[in-house]
C-alpha cells in the first residue's frame, strides 16, 4: 500500500462471520475471527501476565463470549434462547459450575482472542510507521443469537423467551422490492439511554482501540430503524421508529473528545438523517455507481460531491466497476462516458478510480477488485442473497509493478499522496 501511494487500508468488520461468510451477522460485536491467526503458539507462563491484563482491559465482554462460545460447543450449536433454563437466564451458579467444568475451553478462546489483538496491534503498529490509517467497519446491528444479546437481553427489545417482536430491515428501495428482512432484534434505546448508552460506548472504544476511524453502517438507524413484525415473512410491512441518535453521538463526543466516524448514508436518507449526520460533522459516503441516473441533484454525480465525503467507485455490495459496466445497454454506457465527460474507453475501472481521485470528496476509496479491473467473478456480496457471497481471495500475483506505479502516479498527479 505504501509503495503504491495508499494512505487508507479500509476493511470488513473483522468479526466471527456466520454461516454463510458474512461478517454482518457476527455472534460478537467485539471479537476477532480466530480464522484470521495463521497459528496458534502454545502459551507459555511468561504470557500469564499479558493475558491476565488483556482479560481485565476487555472485562466487558470477553469473559460472556468465551463462557457463550463453550456453552454453544457443548449444547450442540443451538442458539441461546433454546439453551436450558438455568443458562439461558444466566443463574450464576450454573454459569460458574459450568465454567469450572470447561475452564480448559473458556481459556483457549481467550488466549485466541489475546493472540489476535496483540497481532493486530503489531499491524497497527506497522501500519502507522508507514502512515497508513486503518478504517473499520461496524455493521449497526447485533445477531440475536450472539454473546452480546445473550449477556445483555436488558439492552434489546425481546420477549420473555428473549426472542424479539419486531426486527431489524430496511423498506423496499434500489437493491430489493420487497426490503431486506435482517432478522436482528432492535436496541433498547430508553434502556441504553438511562444507563448513558454504556454498552454502545464500550463497542465504539473497543473499536477504537483497533482502527484510526470506523464506518457505521446503516447510519440512518441512528435517526430511526424500520420495525418489522418478527413473523412477517418480507420487509415490506413495518414502520420506522425515532431513537436516541442525537444524545448517544452526544455521549460518544464527550467521551471520546472526537468522533472519527464515517456515515454510511446510502439509500434513501431523510433530511432528518442528514441532520444529524450535518450535526456531528460526519462525512457521508458517494457511490460512482450510483451516478447515473437523470436527477441534477443525485449526491453520486462527481459534480455533486463536496470535502466532507468518502467517495468510492463501488462497495461490497456492488459488483465490480467492470462487472456493473458490462451488464448495462449500449445508451446507458453512452450517458456513463457523458457523466464523466470522457470519450469512450474500455477500462472503466480506471476511469472511475480517476473520477474519484479528481473529486472534491475528502476521502476516495477504491475495492481492490477495481484497482485489478476484475469482472463480475470478483464481486463479494449481493444484497438480500444468502448464497455464493464473501467467496473472493486476493493472490499476491494479482498485483503487479505496473498497477502499483499507476496508481501512485495518479494519486500524486491528483494531489492525493498523503506524505508520512
């Protein structure tokens, strides 16, 4: 990335993903996927100490998730609102028995957890010798069957048998007809606020401790969330209900002092979002993809997007820069080269990255699919597709020189090199 002239390393949420690869629907708000150590060395007594400290700096919710993760071994997979009374309740004296019985287990999920925090802080460290920020992800909601639910059902709206009445989606618009039906339940905002958002607080400081700056995902449920009827099969009955953003970003500015934060405000964003987005300063996001429609005022067209923007050519959700080009008609590949005020050329990977390069955004971000001008094989997420997502690998061999010294040019001759 240094050679290349980057200066921003932004990736998925880091989390536990769940069984269909997605890193949106973690059973942690807080752990590290163990799948990314590459080995796992034996401890040793001269780690005890550094464990020991890790374990009293993340009291908050390492010691739930490891006691939830070897309770879920143990109890066949199933999810922890069908676990036996006593576990499902937390009865401390079942939870502290059970514990003593599988300490072994509880112990190595820790000792995982210390490993990969202390490597990603050696990367971070790395990372910013170099001068390069590392960004990161955090999808709004939490799984219903996660460690965090399970440890905190006060901080949800769910019923006695802790599942939830109304869950989390968004309203039918550009990606789906019919919404997209998440299934997480919904915060207890009154809750959260009576005890100063205590747990919202802990999440984006534990983040914090990971990354220079994070992307909250679905920021406009931080204005308000679409409620869905739990047994509702689609998205499209529900109605959307105010929360608390204004006071928790409030509390969030008082503790940390700043907020480096980036909100995600694709879709369709109320003046009521962007008022609060507006209030904190936050920088909202640009899609080029999403350009090319017959509205002046899209917030997408390159002529349309001011310095308090993070403009990509595409996301995770998108296909590639090439695929999305490819699958259009001739007259809407015309209006693409009219938007962009370009003759008409083949690699339109490369025009995009350079749109967004020139563009006033503060921030231009580029997929490494595009940067590679890879097709529609290279795309990582279909929204509302449970199947074939979160599939694609990087191989070293895919860069090569030639691309790295492009870019660095075009990001001198666009004055985006960040000297370190």
């Amino acid at each position: 990335m240094h050679e290349c002239g980057f200066s921003i390393w932004q990736m998925l949420p880091l989390g536990i993903p769940d069984d269909t690869g997605s890193p949106y629907q973690s059973c942690s708000a807080f752990a590290m996927n163990p799948g990314l150590l590459e080995d796992y060395p034996l401890k040793t007594p001269l780690d005890e100490p550094a464990v020991d400290a890790f374990l009293e700096q993340q009291k908050a919710w390492l010691p739930d998730f490891a006691l939830y993760q070897t309770l879920k071994e143990i109890l066949g997979q199933n999810a922890w609102y069908e676990w036996p009374k006593p576990f499902r309740l937390r009865e401390a004296s079942a939870l502290e028995e059970f514990a003593e019985e599988h300490a072994q287990s509880i112990e190595l999920i820790i000792w995982q957890q210390f490993l990969l925090h202390r490597r990603w802080q050696e990367i971070r460290q790395e990372a910013r010798d170099l001068g390069i920020y590392l960004f990161g992800d955090i999808p709004i909601f939490i799984a219903l069957d996660s460690a965090d639910v399970w440890a905190n059902t006060d901080q949800f709206l769910l019923d006695e048998n802790g599942r939830p009445e109304h869950i989390a989606g968004v309203p039918p618009d550009y990606f789906s007809e019919t919404g997209q039906r998440w299934g997480n339940p919904h915060y207890n905002w009154p809750a959260m606020q009576q005890d100063g958002f205590k747990w919202w607080l802990s999440r984006i400081n534990h983040m914090l401790q990971l990354f220079d700056m994070v992307r909250i995902d679905h920021f406009r449920g931080l204005q308000a969330v679409w409620m869905i009827e739990a047994d509702c099969e689609t998205a499209i009955d529900g109605h959307w209900e105010e929360v608390p953003g204004d006071q928790f970003l409030e509390a969030l500015l008082q503790q940390s002092g700043e907020l480096p934060i980036v909100a995600e405000d694709l879709g369709i964003i109320t003046d009521e979002v962007t008022a609060l987005r507006d209030r904190f300063a936050l920088p909202g996001m640009s899609v080029l993809q999403f350009a090319f429609d017959a509205f002046d005022d899209n917030p997408h067209k390159p002529k349309n997007i001011d310095a308090n923007r993070v403009v990509y050519t595409g996301t995770h959700d998108n296909n590639t820069a090439a695929g999305w080009f490819n699958e259009l008609s001739d007259g809407e590949k015309a209006y693409v080269f009219e938007v962009l005020q370009s003759e008409p050329r083949s690699d339109i990977a490369n025009l995009l990255t350079e749109t967004a390069f020139a563009c006033d955004a503060n921030t231009a971000i580029v997929p490494l699919q595009d940067l590679l001008q890879l097709g529609s094989e290279a795309r990582m997420n279909t929204p509302g597709v449970t199947e074939k997502n979160w599939q694609w690998w990087f191989d070293w061999e895919m860069l090569s020189e030639d691309t790295c010294q492009k870019n660095r040019q075009l990001i001198e001759q666009t004055g985006r090199l960040h000297e370190h």
